[in-house]
C-alpha cells in the first residue's frame, strides 16, 4: 500500500473535531505505548522480544502512522510527500557527514 491511499483510507475512519489537537495527542500516547512495550521487554523479559510482543508493538506502530496521517490531513499535506522530504533530508545529511548531532538545519 501506498501512502496517498492509506491517508487517503484511514481519513475515512477520523471523528474528531479539534483538528490538530486530537491527533497530536493521540500521537505522542501511542509512541508512548510503543516505549512502553519496549521498556517492558528490557524490564520483564531481558530484552528477549517474543513473536506475540512483537506483534503488538507492531499493532502500535500502525496507530502511530494512523495519527501522523491525520494530522498530514490537517496540515493539508501529503504523507508521500512528507515521507519523501524526510528521506531527501536523511540522505543530505548522511553526504554532508551530519546524521548524528543536533539541530534541524545540519
């Protein structure tokens, strides 16, 4: 599946109002249940991943890309085009020798 067709798709399934507001949040509580999954296997399972954790952080992460494509929708934008913009970023720094340090303009 192609980005523009799963934002295109899930845009479908958004009932929410506050534009902007509700999938931020819902955003950052996602990403914070993929950290916790995480945590949780160093924790409880001395960072042995099983096939049904897996799974489940996977099961996040598709609520993840779900909220980022709400708000790509919000912000009138394209997720191809976000996601290739980030990538032309990456490789720019990665010639430029600046993947790792700080800042949005390396």
């Amino acid at each position: 599946m192609e980005f523009k067709n799963y934002q295109e798709q899930a845009q479908k399934t958004a009932i929410y109002k506050d534009k902007l507001v509700y999938p931020a949040l819902g955003l950052a509580g996602e990403a914070g249940e993929v950290s916790n999954k995480i945590k949780k296997i160093l924790r409880d399972s001395n960072g042995s991943l099983s096939d049904q954790t897996r799974e489940s952080i996977l099961q996040e992460l598709g609520d993840v890309l779900w909220y980022i494509s709400a708000l790509c929708t919000d912000l009138g934008a394209d997720l191809d085009k976000v996601a290739s913009d980030n990538l032309q970023k990456l490789f720019t720094r990665k010639k430029n020798n600046s993947i790792s340090g700080e800042g949005d303009s390396r």
